[in-house]
C-alpha cells in the first residue's frame, strides 16, 4: 500500500520493475556502476533494490523525477544499507530541471542494516524537481544498497 502510494509520485521507488540496470525513470550518471539485485532476499521491502559502487574519488549519483506543487516543502527519504567497511560519502539531493541543486545534504549510513536517511526541501517555483543520492567513491569497493524512496508533501 505504501510503495503503491509512492509510485504515483515517484516511478518505480523500490526498483521492483528494473532487471539488470536501472529503468522506469530512473538514471545515474556515469562515474560508477549501478546495478539490481533481484529475485533475492536482499532488499529492504519486495524482491529488488539496487546497488551503487563509486569508483574512487568519482560522484556515482542516481536519480528520478517527480511533479511538485510550487513553494511547498517536501521529505526525500531513502533506506540505504552500507557494506562492511564503507568508507564512501553519501549525500541526498534534490535539482531543479535544468540541473541546479536546491539542496543537499550529506547523511550518515550504518554499515551492515538498512538505515532511512531524509532530507527536506523547498520546491520553489518549480512544478518538476530531480531527486537524488550521490555517493562519492573512496575506494571503488565499496557499495551501497537503495530500496524504497519516498517524496512526500509536508503537510
């Protein structure tokens, strides 16, 4: 019921619907690798979640898009889970749709168990906003897990 309500604001929030790479409106850059764990029991909620691995000292960030009401503050949520010995930094944040940033936020993750980081923003004058966690590589071995993203209005 929750990941159904999430699915009208953001395409695929717990990556259910990708097979091998990324898909349903959602994209990464390319510094890293980003792939899906499926038909495990190793996501959070569901049968998938996807895996970022930064390359050392490179920005590996994955994002979608979701319609926004303008100036109106939101919560971006992620449940992320680190690997043993995560040495990587991981921020959240949120671009308009030229690319700019309206915030970030560096966020701490546990290694090991899965971990809700959040992050509020204004929308502004926008009616779209890009939504986003990067993870800077420290040393190419790292990983970390994503499942079941959540955008929703504060009300």
């Amino acid at each position: 019921e929750e990941e159904m309500a999430q699915m009208r604001t953001i395409s695929d929030p717990g990556f259910e619907r990708s097979t091998n790479q990324l898909a349903n409106g959602w994209t990464t850059n390319e510094n890293g690798q980003v792939s899906i764990e499926w038909m495990r029991q190793t996501a959070r909620t569901g049968l998938c979640n996807a895996v970022v691995r930064a390359k050392e000292g490179a920005d590996v960030e994955v994002y979608t898009s979701a319609s926004v009401d303008a100036n109106t503050n939101y919560t971006l949520s992620f449940w992320v889970k680190a690997s043993d010995d995560f040495a990587s930094s991981v921020s959240l944040v949120v671009r308009n749709s030229s690319g700019d940033a309206l915030r970030t936020s560096a966020v701490s993750v546990t290694q090991g168990e899965w971990t809700q980081v959040t992050m509020t923003v204004n929308s502004g004058n926008n009616s779209s906003l890009r939504l986003g966690i990067i993870v800077t590589g420290a040393n190419g071995t790292d990983t970390l897990k994503l499942d079941d993203v959540a955008f929703q209005k504060i009300i």
